[in-house]
C-alpha cells in the first residue's frame, strides 16, 4: 500500500484548485511553507520534489548545554564584553570547559543581540522614570586624567552622590557603588551606561542587594540625562577642566564633598519646583507624605 506523503498531499490539493491557505489548514504546516512545496514541485515535478525531500540530510538537534556552562558564558560576555571566540578560549584556558563556538553563540542570542555591531542588547524600552525618592539612580564616570569620578543621582530629588577613585574597572566600580548605596539606601533601579566599570561584580552587587539594574540604550542622549547635566556641573562648579594625579585623590574628594553640601543645602535646581535646593524639596515631600499618611 503506498504512503502518500504530505507533499503529494499537497499536491493534489493544489491541483483541485484549493487555496494555499486551505491547503496548509489540511496538512498542518505554515502556508509560507506551502508555497515553498508547491514552488518546488512546479520546478522540479512532484517525483523529484518526493525524492529529494527523502534523501535530504536532517540537521542535527544541538546538544542541550548544562545550566551552569551557560550562566558562565553569560558571566563572562558581561564582564568583559567578548566576542564567541574569546569566551570559548576563556572557558578551555581558566574553567577546562570544552564548548563549540556554535554553541556559544546560540547562548549568546538568547540573552543578547550579537552580530550587529550597532545594537549589541535586546531592546531595553524606554528611559526610566520617577516619582518618588530612590525609584532610579543613575550612574556614570568623569575622566580626571589619572582620577575618575564615580558619580550618581537620584532623578527624582536631584540628590548626587560623588566617589574619587585611580582605576577605572569593575571593581573599582564596585567599590565606590557600596559607598554610594551606604547614602541612597535601598534603590529600586541602578542605570549606567556599558564601560567596563558598570559590568561584572558592580551588576552583581546591584542584585545582590535586591536592586534592578538597566543599561542605558546607546545614542539616547536623554537616557542619562541627569547624570551628565550634572557631570558637567561637577566639571564647571567643582573640579574644572583639567587633569588630577593620583596623588591629589585626597584633595579632589575633598573638594568634591565640600562642594556637595553646597549642592544640597545651597544650590537653586531649576529642575526642583520653585527652584527649591535638594535638601528643601525632600524635607517638603516627605512632610507631604506624612500629612498624607496620618
């Protein structure tokens, strides 16, 4: 008895003068792959189209990776920012983990958008907002020549936060973030741009401390908005355009504390209401708030 596959099926349908659509409700598949048989069949003649549909090789099923080798690669993109090549010597060298680029790179697409030098992560959505105190904080650094200001903002109370330091990597990151959650608190969502300084253990750190953490989308310049009007205000008001040494690192954070008090207790923000300083307008909010409450 002969076995009429689904490409004869199809076939025959067409031929009785059934839609593609109709055709692909009867056979169970998708109508683009209807089109794709039919269109193959009138090149070829169905006997042909049957033969080489039953002699095709069948891609092989990859292998499913364990869970631990893929937060792994995961880890490693975002510490360092590698491309498939470097993480698959990274995992043979330093973990004696074996894994094909093919498989890295199915990894890798799932959590990122690789293979466009333009948009390196999946769409992260509009620019966070907030109302109310410790919703957002923003993150960013100032080159000083050989010091970097790690610099933060709460967007909602305007209030920053300045740490000096002589590297600019993760864990100097990391570092100057435990400083800056021992003055903000408990933060609902940490934003940064991509430099090397906001990746690894400083992710990490936001986490563990039950924090979110979001990565500002490249070439939105209102996505760090208050963290660079503020950089600039640090720069002009502050610190200047000039290059510091690592040996001023005591002198330049003094400066900067000093000048912080003058930000909070003293400055007029105009993006505060009735030009109010930060130290006024969180005293006036959450005086509101108790009325409210009580």
């Amino acid at each position: 008895m002969k076995i009429v596959t689904l490409f004869e099926l199809a076939f025959e349908l067409d031929r009785t003068g059934m839609t593609a659509q109709e055709i692909a409700v009867r056979v169970g598949r998708d109508r683009s792959t209807v089109f794709r048989w039919l269109a193959g069949i009138k090149k070829v003649g169905i006997r042909e189209f049957v033969r080489r549909k039953k002699t095709a090789k069948r891609r092989r099923q990859p292998r499913k990776l364990n869970v631990d080798i893929k937060r792994q690669i995961i880890k490693i993109r975002r510490q360092y920012d590698w491309c498939g090549q470097k993480i698959q010597k990274e995992l043979a060298e330093n973990y004696q983990i074996k894994v094909c680029l093919m498989s890295i790179y199915r990894v890798l697409r799932e959590e990122f958008v690789v293979g466009n030098k333009w948009r390196k992560y999946k769409k992260r959505g509009e620019a966070p907002t907030a109302d109310a105190p410790r919703q957002v904080v923003e993150h960013d650094t100032v080159d000083f020549g050989e010091l970097y200001a790690f610099t933060s903002i709460d967007i909602f109370t305007k209030e920053p936060f300045v740490v000096m330091a002589t590297e600019l990597t993760s864990q100097a990151g990391t570092a100057c973030l435990r400083a800056q959650q021992q003055y903000f608190g408990a933060v609902e969502l940490h934003q940064s741009d991509e430099g090397p300084e906001f990746k690894g253990r400083f992710v990490e750190t936001v986490q563990d401390n039950g924090s979110k953490h979001r990565y500002s989308r490249p070439y939105k310049k209102n996505d760090q908005a208050y963290i660079e009007n503020f950089n600039r205000s640090l720069r002009k008001e502050c610190l200047g355009w000039g290059k510091y040494k690592k040996t001023d690192l005591i002198t330049a954070q003094q400066r900067v504390g000093a000048w912080l008090e003058h930000w909070q207790t003293e400055r007029w923000h105009m993006g505060l209401p009735n030009m109010q300083t930060p130290a006024q307008f969180v005293t006036e909010w959450y005086g509101k708030q108790n009325q409210v409450a009580g």
